[in-house]
C-alpha cells in the first residue's frame, strides 16, 4: 500500500461538496456535519474509522466541557507544528476563547478549506475570519511527506 498524499485528501474532501449538512451524520451526498466530513474522509483515504462515534447533541462540547476534538486528534491524528497547515490537514476552531473547540474543516491550501456547517452543505471557502479562530491542527496519519 503505497503512502496517503495530501492530494488524495483533498480530492477526497471535494468529492463531499454539496453534501448536506445533517447533525452526526458521516454519507457523502446523504449529509454529513463537520465531524461527518472529517470521519468521511478517513474512511476513503485511511480505511476503517478507528473508534465508534458515541452519539452527540448540537452543545455536546459545551455540556461535557474538556476538549473533546482536540482529544480525538491527538489520539488519531498527528499535531501540526505551532498550527502551522499545509494541504489536506485538518484545522480545529474554536468559536470563541476560552470555550472548547467544537469545528473542523479540511484546508485545501494555506488560504481555503472545505467544511460542513449547520443550515448549509459542504462548501469550499475562504478561511478568512476562521483564521483567528484556528485552535489546533492535525494531519492524517500515513502521509507520504510527514
């Protein structure tokens, strides 16, 4: 099996634009939400998903406090060095300081990402005013150039 490229990760990311936003759900062109998105392409570039989703409410990170993305990529993914991405990592925000991180999108490049928010579909868009809010970034494991 040859090494995951960042390449393939974003063309995974793109075949979800136009997904359907749908709370917890992870089926390309059915729905998916931001974790929906990320779980999805793990499965088409990495393989199986390496745990079980518990199910989760629209204030899960609010209710259980902690940082429960951040938890999850640190215990699958590997950590960008001082956030800094690149092509096909995935970004963790946080909406506001001093609340958990509670979004995910997939960076297609150094100015653009690819992410599923509520009352939307999947869109590929400026990161822009999501910069500030980067909390923490992850790469997929595997990467040819890690």
């Amino acid at each position: 099996m040859s090494a995951l490229t960042r390449d393939e990760i974003v063309v995974a990311a793109r075949a979800w634009l136009g997904t359907p936003y749908r709370h917890q759900a992870s089926l390309r062109e059915i729905g998916c939400d931001c974790l929906g998105l990320v779980r999805g392409v793990w499965r088409d570039c990495v393989g199986p998903e390496p745990e079980p989703m518990r199910p989760y409410s629209p204030d899960w990170a609010e209710a259980g406090g902690g940082e429960s993305l951040i938890e999850l990529g640190e215990r699958h993914f590997v950590a960008a060095p001082d956030n800094a991405w690149r092509r096909g990592d995935i970004l963790v925000f946080r909406f506001f300081s001093g609340l958990p991180a509670k979004h995910l999108a997939i960076a297609t490049d150094e100015r653009r990402m690819i992410h599923a928010h509520d009352g939307a579909c999947v869109v590929e868009v400026a990161i822009g005013v999501w910069r500030r809010r980067v909390a923490r970034v992850f790469s997929f494991p595997g990467l040819a150039d890690a």
